[in-house]
C-alpha cells in the first residue's frame, strides 16, 4: 500500500498523480534536462536514441537494478482537458502492490492487472472496484460486452462477469478449460500430446504461462497464446477448447486476430506467422498462411489496426517492422525509435504506439506507408509492459476535428500512466520520420526470450 496524503485517498485506496508540469513540444529539450527531477514529462526526440551507442542490455535491465519508484504523491481527480499540449500526461495512477503486465480499457472503465492476486477496476482515474483470483499473475486481460477475461501465469483463463444490478461488481463464473472437460478429454489417450520429453497432457488445457488474449470480431473466437508454444482456439459462450495448434519452436509471446479469418502469432524463436482458417473437411481449422518474419531476436508483441489493413510486430532489438495486408502482406519498413526491447504495441486510428524497456512509449502516425514519430512519451521508471487506448470521447462530442485518444501505460514501476494523444500532433525533428530499412541496428536484445 501507499502513503496516504489526505482522506480521498484514504477512502479510494488509490492515489493519481498529476502532472506538475505539462510541457508541449517547445518546450520539450528543456524538460528532458530536468526529467531526473520530476516523475514525469514530454520530451522531444534526441538524436542519440538511435545512435546505437548504448550500454549493454545486460547491465542497464531494470530487472538488473533497482528503480527510483516515488513513495509520495498529491491526489487529485483531474479529467481531460483540451487545452493541454496535444500529447501530453494526464495523470499517473498509483498501487504499490505489483509490477503491472496488462491492462484493458472500455468506456472509460480500465482494469489493470499485476503480479499480485488482484485485478484492479479504475473509473474517472479513481479506483473503482477490484477483484481478487486465487492464481497469482495476471498477464492478460480483455473485455467482451459484460464478461471479462484474464490470462495467467497458471495457463489458465478466469471468467468474470460484471453484476447487471451493480457495476462495480465482479463476479467469476467460470474458468477454461472446465474441470469437466479436462476430466472427460483425459479418459482417451488420443486427447493426450507430448508438451515436454517424457511429459503428456491433454491438449485442451496450457501447460505454461499464457502470455496474450486476443478475441476476432468476426467470428467471436477467443484466442490464447501461451509459452508452451502453443496458440489455442475458444467459444467463450461454452467456455470450450475447439483446436490447438503448435505454433512455434519457442514460447508465444503474442497473438492477435485479424481480418478475412487471418490470425498472427509472434515468438521467441524471432518469427511472425500468419495462420488462416479454413474449411479442411468436415472440420474448420487454422493452417499456416505464411512467415512474415524470421530473425535471431525474439519477437515480443504484435498489434492490428482497425481496419486490418496494417500488422505490427515489436521484437526484443528495439525494432517496430510492420507489413500491408491490402500488398498482400507486403512489408512495409521498420520503426527505430527504442534502445532497448519493445515489450507492448497497439493500434488506434492512424496511430501506433510502442512501449519498450527503455522506459518510453513512441507515438507513430500512419500516412500511407509513411510513419512519422509524433512524440516520445517518457516519464515511467520503468519498462513499458502493457498498452491500451480508448478515443477521447470528450473531444467527439466537442465536434473537434482533431483526432485525439486516451493512452494507458501499464509498466514494472508499478505505476500506469494516462496520456492525452492527438493525431494532429506536429511530428518530432530532425528527423521526422525514423523509418529505416531492415537490419541496420546493432543494438543487442534484452536477455529474457519470454515476455
């Protein structure tokens, strides 16, 4: 728990931390000199991000050395306002009980999950609700109309519904795979897969971590990748296991559904494949399409945009590849903007956001096959884990022109920070666009393959 500061936070349980000074793009270089004194800024683009002339991963890993986490912060339920700089920190919200690995948002409700038991449920940048599961890490959670679904360090997935009469109240209903079923697909051998030499288990259940949750909006299949190498296929209305496939040679690190029944996975083995579900018979199941990518460093995290149109996959060099699914998955470039792992990406509009290691979040916007860096994002004590946007409803009923977003980032300093994004932004210079082709970085990989 954190220090209290005064009564509201003492009822709420959580504390927001402001930003004591908002800074614009102007202003940025000079914030970036006295970042070591304030918790949290905005800062330009410095040219030696990309230098490569960076310490060993080894030696800077925050999981290496200790991190200046804030004991002590001012409470304040502080909303969006449109007159700050376009991108710029709302407000940090604040539980010192865990690392932060996964984060969901919806209709201004976000959860945030954590290396503790706790799944915490936050409104207004107040806390409003939690719920608690018996199973320790949380390292993905999803929303679904009422139902909430969780990945954990178990290989399991918990089920929880949000009570009609109470919103704040979260209720579990279930786990997958049942019980029942585990027990009726363990009485025929065939239902039984080697997972490690001299080891069997039923192919229906995880044997390891699940790392990601992704749900298709086309078919309503839920998705899990796990680091048993696996990524498995679900009808959350029967709470069922329907296919299995072995996906790669090493954990899955991401999985994520698209369009026209494609499905991407990512992994430590350094590839990004493209699985399509097809008709094989009398059954539906998902074959390899095709590999995007095949490379030494691991391949951390993928994102979709809206529209399908665009993948992106982050890997453990610092590097944002991305491919053009109207080209026929053609690939588009690569983003430099981080010196250490990207650990998390997602897609909003026009935008791709990248969180990384180093501590930061780069903002990209998207114009044709053109990405321009529109700002850096730093503040964070530590790695960048998890990522979630939401569209700023407030400037829509505005009538403002200008596209702008709510950003979460979830990080290992126990802290998640909200942040005002607009598309409208000017891009950062020099220089502007840090598009590059691929392979020129020399940057080393962060040592841990798993994320």
């Amino acid at each position: 728990m954190f220090q209290e500061t005064n009564s509201a936070a003492s009822k709420t349980g959580n504390m927001v931390h402001p930003d004591p000074n908002l800074s614009s793009s102007s202003a940025a270089s000079s914030d970036a000199n006295d970042f070591a004194a304030r918790n949290s800024n905005f800062s330009a683009y410095d040219a030696a991000r990309l230098s490569g002339e960076v310490s060993s991963p080894l030696m800077m890993s925050p999981w290496n050395q200790p991190s200046p986490f804030a004991n002590s912060w001012s409470n304040s339920n502080k909303t969006i306002s449109h007159s700050q700089p376009q991108n710029s920190l709302i407000g940090s919200l604040v539980r010192e009980e865990g690392h932060i690995y996964s984060l969901a948002a919806k209709d201004d409700i976000l959860y945030t999950g954590s290396d503790s038991k706790n799944i915490r449920v936050w409104k207004n940048m107040q806390e409003y609700s939690a719920f608690k599961s018996n199973s320790g890490l949380v390292k993905a959670i999803i929303i679904s109309g009422d139902k909430i679904f969780t990945g954990h360090q178990d290989g399991k997935i918990r089920l929880w519904k949000i009570s009609p009469k109470d919103p704040s109240v979260h209720k579990r209903f279930g786990t997958m795979p049942r019980f029942f079923d585990i027990f009726k697909a363990s009485i025929k051998p065939s239902n039984y897969v080697e997972v490690k030499r001299n080891r069997s288990a039923v192919w229906i259940k995880h044997t390891d971590a699940i790392s990601c949750l992704s749900m298709s909006q086309e078919n309503g299949l839920l998705y899990s990748a796990s680091w048993d190498r696996t990524f498995k296929v679900w009808r959350p209305e029967s709470s069922k296991c329907i296919e299995s496939v072995k996906a790669h040679d090493d954990a899955v690190n991401s999985v994520v559904a698209g369009v026209g029944g494609m499905v991407f996975t990512g992994s430590a083995d350094g590839t990004v494949k493209v699985w399509k579900r097809e008709q094989k018979g009398k059954a539906v199941r998902h074959t390899l399409h095709q590999t995007l990518l095949s490379q030494e460093s691991a391949v951390t995290a993928l994102a979709v945009n809206e529209s399908g149109s665009v993948v992106y996959s982050g890997s453990s060099d610092g590097l944002v590849n991305f491919w053009e699914v109207e080209k026929e998955l053609s690939h588009g470039g690569v983003l430099k903007g981080h010196k250490l792992a990207v650990l998390c990406l997602e897609a909003a509009g026009n935008l791709a956001f990248s969180g990384s290691a180093d501590k930061t979040i780069c903002v990209w916007r998207r114009e044709g096959a053109v990405h321009t860096c529109l700002s850096v994002l730093t503040g964070h004590t530590g790695p960048v884990k998890c990522l979630a946007v939401e569209k700023d409803k407030e400037s829509a009923l505005d009538g403002d022109a200008d596209k702008k977003w709510v950003v979460y980032s979830g990080s290992l300093d126990k802290s998640v920070k909200v942040w005002s994004v607009s598309e409208m932004a000017p891009g950062m210079q020099p220089p502007g666009s840090m598009q590059q082709n691929y392979g020129e970085t020399n940057w080393d990989s962060i040592p841990s393959a798993k994320y």
